[in-house]
C-alpha cells in the first residue's frame, strides 16, 4: 500500500483523536486524498483554532456540524473522537438532543441510535441519566425566560406580538419545545449550547436568519468573535468552504458596531 504523507502534527493528532482511524476505507483506496485532507484537517486549520478554542470545544463543534450536514460516518468516528478527549457521554448526547427541534426528527433518529451503538461498544451504559430541567406545566414559562435570557427582555412577547396571524402556534411551540425543552436541559452549559446550535446550522445551510439570530446568540453568551471565527475554521474541512464562508460573513455582521 502506498505511504500515506502526512505532517508529523497530523500524524500525532489522528492518533490522538481516532481509535478506528485506520478502519476508514479512504486510508486504503485513496491515500492520496486522505492525504491532502488530513495535512489540512489536522495541521493547517489548527493553526488558527488551537489555543483559541478548547479541544473539547473544538471536537464538540466538529462533532455538531456533522449532524448539520448529515455526515453519519464521519459522526459515528467523532463520537469516538468526542471521548477519546475527555467529552463526556452526557454530553455527546445532548449535541444530538439539540439536533433533533432544529434539524427535525427524521434526520437525527439515525444519530442518535449510532451514538448509543458507539456508547455501547464502549460500555457506557444506557440509558443515561435524565438531563430535563421543565415539566408540562412550566415549560412555556421556562422557554419565554430562555428567549429573552439569550436575546434580551421582551423579546419572547415580541414574537408574539409580530407573529402573522394563524401561525401564532408556531410561537407557542417554539416556546414551549426548542426553548423550554431543550435549551433548558443540563448536561451541557448555555454557551456551548448556542455555539453547537450555530455549528448545525451553519453545516445545515439556507437557514442565515435562523444562523444569524444564534450568531448573535453566542455574542450574547459572551463567546467573542476570535472564538467564533476559530469554530468555524474548526469545521471547515468537513462543511467546505461556502457554509464556512456564509458562516463568517454572518459573524462579521452580528459582532459589528451595528444594532441588530
């Protein structure tokens, strides 16, 4: 077979990160590929994201994006990668929980049940503990809290009050579902919340209001624009470079001097 060049930093960090890596078919058929990905991926683009954001932060970010842009396998060897650096399972399940009002059901249900195949082929035991902070009852009123906590007071009325007649249940749900059931959750703090959020989007794409409203949200976090940019340089390699660009525009806006 032939020698696959990669950089030494690379080298170092695949093996770091992957305990399968050498099972991934592109290794064997394409080493020229892999390689041209992997110098870039695992040396070039830390150059910019290290240091700026944590591993953690940074594979948890990968990780997201893989959802966003429906990337099963490479998922399947993030979750891997995810607790080879210390993410902890709850974790790792509460990115794929904060897919599932975004992204819809019917695109998470296959992550999901392949995050608890590699939780299983690593004896964490399932299910994992319950992370829901909201009943039926108060879930509305948690969720109305968690909307103007993320993009100042008033702001869940405001939806109400602009929102375009008989569609107003949308709000509702929206309250009561993404903000009161998810958002709310433990497992994982706010601010990575609505980093992992942007992360999903931006893989997902065609959404820029929505990704601009959780830009702004993760300004609103305290997550500043170095660590926002250094994210998306993060997911680059596995998104490509017009969601990444799309994605860096938006931030731009959302961290000027401008009001929004």
């Amino acid at each position: 077979m032939k020698k696959i060049k990669i950089s030494e930093r690379a080298h170092k960090e695949i093996k770091k990160l992957f305990s399968s890596r050498n099972s991934v078919n592109t290794l064997k058929s394409d080493p020229e590929l892999t390689a041209i990905f992997d110098n870039f991926a695992f040396d070039d683009t830390l150059e910019v994201a290290d240091g700026t954001v944590i591993e953690k932060t940074r594979i948890m970010c990968i990780l997201a994006s893989t959802i966003g842009c429906n990337a099963l396998t490479e998922f399947r060897i993030h979750v891997d990668a995810a607790l080879n650096v210390g993410v902890k399972p709850r974790e790792i399940r509460e990115i794929v929980y904060q897919a599932v009002p975004f992204l819809g059901f019917s695109r998470v249900i296959d992550f999901l049940l392949t995050m608890n195949e590699v939780f299983d082929n690593n004896d964490i035991r399932l299910p994992l503990d319950d992370q829901a902070t909201t009943t039926e009852e108060d879930k509305h009123e948690k969720g109305r809290q968690m909307i103007d906590a993320l993009w100042g007071e008033g702001n869940a009325e405001n939806m109400k009050e602009t929102s375009p007649k008989g569609q107003e249940h949308i709000v509702r749900f929206m309250e009561g579902y993404c903000f009161g059931q998810f958002y709310t959750r433990n497992g994982i703090d706010l601010q990575h919340r609505e980093l992992i959020t942007f992360c999903m989007l931006a893989a997902l794409g065609g959404c820029d209001d929505r990704l601009r409203t959780h830009a702004i949200g993760c300004k609103n976090t305290h997550i500043t624009k170095k660590e926002m940019v250094a994210a998306v340089t993060a997911m680059l390699p596995w998104i490509g470079f017009p969601r990444s660009l799309n994605a860096l525009n938006i931030i731009n806006d959302a961290y000027s001097e401008r009001l929004i």
